[in-house]
C-alpha cells in the first residue's frame, strides 16, 4: 500500500533550482525522514507533497490519490504541521482545537486530542502564553484533529529544548502503534535515527542516499569515528598517508580543525593512532570518538558539516 | 463555519485596543463634538470697556443685556484681550463713541450689533417694526443630530476595513492562511466568518452609538428601527467586502495600514461625516456622492433625523451594494491565500 509517491518532481524559483528531480515512495504503516541542511529543499518537497506547492514538473499520489482530482478527499484524511505557523495568540487551546476540529468530518474528540499531546492543563491557556515546545505539541494536535492517515511533519522539533523534543518523538511513536504513516523533514540526524524506518538525505534539491538508517551508517564501513587535532595545528601530508594504510581506518578526512577517522575496531584502532602519534613526537589537542552517525553519513557524502551549512 | 465565525469574534474582543477603537472611540468623539457644539443659546459675548471716563456707566448698561457680558478694562489689557479673542469688542466711551474690532470675526460682527443696539436704546431709540424671535432648538436641527448619524457611518467603515483588513494580513503574515489551506476548510467559509463575525459586532457598534446618543443628546431615531437596522447590516457587509478587498493582496500590516488610509481619509473627509459634504465645489458632488461612505451616510440621515422609510432610499442603498458586491467578487478572485 503506497502512502507517498512521487517521480521527477521539480521546483524553481526563478533561477534557483528548489527540488531537482526528486522521486520517493514512502509505504504505509512507515515513518520516512527527510533529512538535510537547511536551504536543502526538504520544506519545498513537502509542501509540494501537501499539495500547497504546485510542482513545475513530475507526479503526486498520496495514499493513492492525485491532488488534481481528489483534493477533498485528501485533506480530510492528511494532517499537516507547517514549519513556521503561528496559530492565532489569543484563542485557548481547547478553542483552536476545536476549530481545528470542525473542519474534518470525522475526528478526534477534543479531550482525546489535549490527552495525546499531553496539554490537559493548559486546556484554558491562551497559546500567546504557552512555551515552544507546548505550542508544537498544539500544532501537532491540530494536524491529528482529523485522525489521519498520514501526518507530514516539517521539522517539528526544531528549536526545541531536549525534553519537549522527547515528548514530540513519543507523540509521532503512538501515533504510528496505531496504524498511521508518518513523513517528517528534519536537520537532526539524531532525530531521523530514533524515529525514521527509513531516511532520505537531501542536499541541493535532489536525494543523495536512501536507506534505513543502520544501512546508511553501515555503508560508512565503519561504526566509529575518531576526531583529533594536533598543537601544531596542520598536520604533515605523510602522516595522513600512513593513517589511510593504518588497520581498522577505513577513511580519513582532514580539516581545518583537525582530523577525523572512521575505523572498523576502536580498541585497536585507538592505541595505534596513539602510538603513532608518539612515535612522531607530536602533541594532541583534542581527542574524541563516537558511534558514527547519520551526521558522519551526510559529512561523508558532501564533504559538509550538516549543522554549520 | 460557525467555529471560524466564533474564533474571529474572541480574537477581537480580547484586543482591548481593538475594542476601544472599534466602540469607545467614536463615543468619545461624539461626547467631545457635542458638547463643543452644544445647543444651549448662543452664549455671551464678551466685550472690554475701554478705562475712562463714563466706563462704568457704559458696562452697567451693556451687562443689562442678557447676550452681552461687559469688563472695564485697561488700555494694555483690553489690546491684548482682544488680539486672544478673550473679548469679541472693546468700547472706547468717547464722543462719538469707538468700537475696535476684527471684522473677519463672526463673533465680534455679532458684538458689534448687539453692542451698538443698547446703547442706542439706552439713549432712547425706539423700535419701528414689532418682531418676534422663534428659535430652532427642536431636536434633529442640531449639529449633535447630524453628527451621530455621520459618526456611525464612519464607524461602520472603520470598524470593516480595520476588523477585516487586520486579521486577514495577520492571518497571512503568520502562516496561519497557509495552514487553513492545508485543512479541508472551505475558502468561501473563511471570507464569510468574517462578514458573519461583523453582523454581531455590528449590533453592539449601532446600540452603543444610537443608545449614547440618545441617552446624552436626546438624539432619536426618528424612522423605524427595522429601516436603521436594514441600512447599517447592508453598510456592514459592504465595508467588510471593503476590508477584504484591501486585505487581499498584503502580507504585512505596514502594507495594508497604508492601503487602509488610502482607502478611509477621503471617505472620513469627504463623505459628510462631520460636515455637509455641499460645501464641496459643485463639480466634485456626482464624485462624493458615489463614494459608498457619502451614500451610507445619506441612508442613515435620511431615517435617523428625517424618519425616512428605507424603501424610499433605493439610490445610496444600491450604491453601497454595489461597492460591496464589487470588492468582495474582485477580492475573492485576486485573493493570495499563502
């Protein structure tokens, strides 16, 4: 059963090439992440896939409909969270639900919904005094008004403390237990890895690599990832060879504030790196390693950082 | 379609400013107006009686009118008074006998008659001609009168264009018509909570101004309260049309302030809301009568001061649907809905 599907979608705007040819299909029942930096073209995609976006080429099917020929249909059946949406300050929560509510035919009763994104208490507040991550939750209880099947969420926890962050990823786990299909955009790696089934990473308008996110990390060829600078700063073009011929390095990638590892066998690994360095008289500044990632992912593939572009 | 309507209408009321411009503005307005154009007589005039001698024999006899009230003064004082406007004539009792004035003055044209009549019959001079006074004070020939009806037009025409004007570029800047459009809502259900959410507030606006106005000025709809009822729903929806056609293209409040200047001075200014738009030339009258706050003005006098029936009133009455029906046919078509 399909939930999203789309071919060769294309956006401009003006000169600038929004979404370049991009195709996906996400199956119901699945959480699917669109990942990338800002300026990537994940907001553009997914309000083309809302059907607010009119592509300027390629095709749309959500849940088996076009936008052309079943728009009512759709919208009743979709709910959307719109990344920069301020809902009205002055009106309750249980009032902007509420009017939220009324417009799908079918839905959920409003204490179900102030249950699910855990805002009971605040049932009487003006949104104008709810903190962010309240205010998300809100938003995101007006895209399941609805009970949809599927929830686009564009990047719902961004600017979120930690613990709002988890709260939300706990809303969109239940709401996929009960059966619905999920497409988020989001720029932390972490989050897609936690919540996502499968990711796209997006860079300059087109998807440059499609997997479950054990499968993107594993085709690193490594789990690990060593960063480490010298006090002298630059580090000698010899030394880097010899790394690359080190067992356990499967890549290494110098920059200007070091060099970063990725190895197969840490505990093997480390204490060559180590005794290298020593053997060289030469003096480290920083040491650090960590389970590669979804960032180690994206660094790889464009030779970015994902969160300073 | 119900909820929109009610969202709409406590997103006002809990705008205290909002709610003060909308119903406690023209209140004031009206207070302040009508008590500076209050109907109690003309007043007194204040004439200065030059320092000299026989100065006290000349105040007695001009304060023994009861339109003149009358001050011996100095010479530097009464020059002073009279340049301020303080005294409208200053009597200089010589022979022959000066009077210094301004004679661009009204008031002091006013002084001089009166002035100059007692003091010739206080030296004997006798009327010719019997003459008997019948003043207008009859309500509904005060400037009070012409003004409440004048005051609700404009209200009608602020409290649209703002009410409507504001929310909907807000709603635009905030994202918030983006996210409506991703609901199943219905467009045309949207532009009509607005006119819905109008028709309520409306009631409230008409009360308040007609009620203060009779309560305070004895202003009284003179025509039924159906035909006034009649007029104002029709002004209101025409000014709400107004409203979202000014609205449908900004995206920010600056934008859509300017529009709505643009669109209200010269209505305020010359649609007759404070005064007689004939005192415009000629020429500009078939203009001003065309504009929908002139004809909604007219409509509201026409019931309010002459006790009119709305049937009589076809003409404004078409000319403020007709605006209505126009803006809001153009806004829904030319209406940026991201």
């Amino acid at each position: 059963m399909i939930g999203v599907c789309c071919t060769n979608l294309v956006k401009r705007y003006g000169d600038v090439v929004a979404v370049n040819g991009l195709s996906l299909r996400v199956s119901r029942g699945e959480c699917f992440g669109l990942l990338g930096p800002n300026g990537a073209g994940k907001t553009t995609t997914i309000e083309i896939l809302e059907g607010l976006l009119e592509p300027d080429a390629g095709e749309v099917e959500i849940l088996g409909l076009t936008w052309q020929d079943h728009e009512r249909e759709l919208r009743q059946r979709i709910g959307v969270q719109l990344q920069e949406t301020q809902l009205g300050d002055k009106l309750s929560v249980e009032e902007t639900l509420r009017l939220f509510r009324s417009f799908y035919h079918r839905g959920r009763t409003l204490d179900e919904l102030l249950r699910i994104v855990e805002l009971e208490s605040k049932r009487h507040s003006w949104v104008g005094k709810l903190s962010g991550g309240q205010k998300q939750r809100l938003a995101v209880a007006c895209a399941l008004a609805g009970d949809p099947d599927l929830l686009f969420l564009d990047e719902p926890t961004t600017g979120l403390d930690p613990q709002s962050r988890r709260q939300l990823w706990e809303i969109i786990r239940r709401f996929r237990a009960a059966g619905g299909t999920v497409l988020l955009t989001t720029h932390y790696m972490e989050e897609a890895e936690r919540l996502c089934d499968r990711v796209a990473i997006m860079d300059h308008g087109k998807i440059i690599a499609l997997g479950t996110p054990k499968e993107l990390i594993a085709s690193l060829g490594a789990d690990h990832v060593v960063d480490f600078a010298l006090t002298e700063g630059g580090i000698p073009q010899d030394l880097v060879e010899i790394l690359r011929q080190m067992g356990g390095v499967t890549a290494v990638r110098t920059g200007s504030d070091g060099v970063s590892l990725t190895v197969v066998e840490l505990h093997r690994a480390l204490p060559a790196l180590l005794a290298l360095l020593q053997q060289r008289g030469v003096e480290l500044s920083l040491l650090t390693t960590h389970h590669a990632s979804l960032d180690d992912v994206f660094v790889a593939l464009t030779g970015r950082q994902l969160r300073d572009t | 379609m119900y909820q929109l309507a009610l969202s709409r209408m406590r997103e006002f009321y809990r705008e205290p400013e909002a709610v003060f411009w909308v119903f406690g503005f023209p209140i004031v307005l009206a207070f302040a107006l009508g008590l500076a154009f209050r109907n109690t007589g003309p007043g007194k005039l204040h004439v200065g009686v030059l320092a000299g001698p026989g100065d006290s024999a000349v105040a007695v006899v001009l304060d023994s009118s009861p339109r003149l009230d009358a001050t011996v003064l100095d010479s530097a004082t009464a020059r002073l008074r009279l340049r301020t406007g303080r005294v409208a004539l200053i009597v200089i009792p010589r022979d022959p006998v000066i009077y210094r004035y301004d004679s661009t003055r009204t008031e002091s044209g006013l002084a001089r008659l009166e002035v100059d009549e007692v003091l010739q019959r206080s030296r004997g001079r006798k009327d010719l001609v019997a003459v008997r006074d019948d003043r207008a004070v009859a309500p509904g020939s005060r400037y009070i009168d012409f003004l409440i009806p004048g005051l609700l037009g404009m209200n009608l025409l602020g409290s649209g264009i703002w009410g409507v004007g504001f929310s909907v570029v807000q709603a635009r800047q905030r994202k918030l018509l983006k996210r409506y459009m991703a609901t199943p809502m219905r467009r045309s259900h949207y532009l009509l909570s607005f006119i819905l959410s109008r028709l309520v507030f409306l009631i409230v606006e008409v009360v308040a101004l007609v009620g203060f106005g009779w309560l305070l000025f004895g202003v009284a709809v003179r025509g039924s309260f159906a035909s006034l009822a009649g007029i104002t729903i029709l002004g209101s929806f025409s000014f709400a049309g107004l409203g979202l056609l000014v609205a449908s293209r900004a995206k920010t409040i600056e934008g859509v302030s300017g529009l709505m200047n643009l669109v209200m001075l010269p209505m305020w200014i010359l649609s007759g809301t404070f005064f007689s738009y004939a005192r415009f030339p000629d020429a500009m009258i078939p203009f001003v009568k065309a504009l929908p706050l002139t004809a909604l003005n007219d409509a509201l006098r026409a019931v309010m001061i002459d006790g009119a029936a709305i049937t009589g009133l076809g003409m404004p009455l078409a000319i403020v649907a007709a605006w209505g029906a126009a803006s809001f046919v153009i806004a829904l078509k030319i209406f940026r809905w991201r």
